[in-house]
C-alpha cells in the first residue's frame, strides 16, 4: 500500500521555521518514505508520501517533535 498525508502549519515565520528543517530534510532520504516542504504566505506544507504505515507513522513522529520543539522556543 502506498499513503500519503499533509501537515499544514500556519506561521508568521515561515522562513525560521524552514530553517529548523533544513538538518532533518537532508537525513530523511530513505526509500520506504520521503517528504517534501512548501512553502506558502502564512506558513508551510508538508507533503508526505510513504511505501507502509509504520514508515509513514515514523516520518509524522520526527516532523512534530521538531514542530513541538519549535514551539516550545517561541
């Protein structure tokens, strides 16, 4: 099965939060999941598209702890 999903964040500061990402994107290249960053006014998209649930589940997990420490330093 192959899923996909999308996590819309919206910000005023798109661009340090890009900045966060930048580290993980580079590390995140596997071959059961990938995603992508868009960015947009007001925030950012993250597209998602994994080859099982349990690599989709990990790829959603280590984008939010990074959402949830970027959080917690503004």
């Amino acid at each position: 099965m192959n899923y996909e999903s999308q996590i819309i964040v919206k910000t005023k500061t798109p661009n340090d939060l890009l900045k966060v990402f930048e580290p993980e994107k580079k590390d995140s290249k596997t071959k059961r999941s990938t995603y992508t960053i868009n960015k947009q006014s007001g925030g950012l998209i993250f597209d998602i598209r994994a080859k099982d649930s349990v690599s989709l589940r990990a790829t959603l997990n280590s984008i939010t702890k990074l959402l949830t420490v970027y959080e917690k330093l503004i």
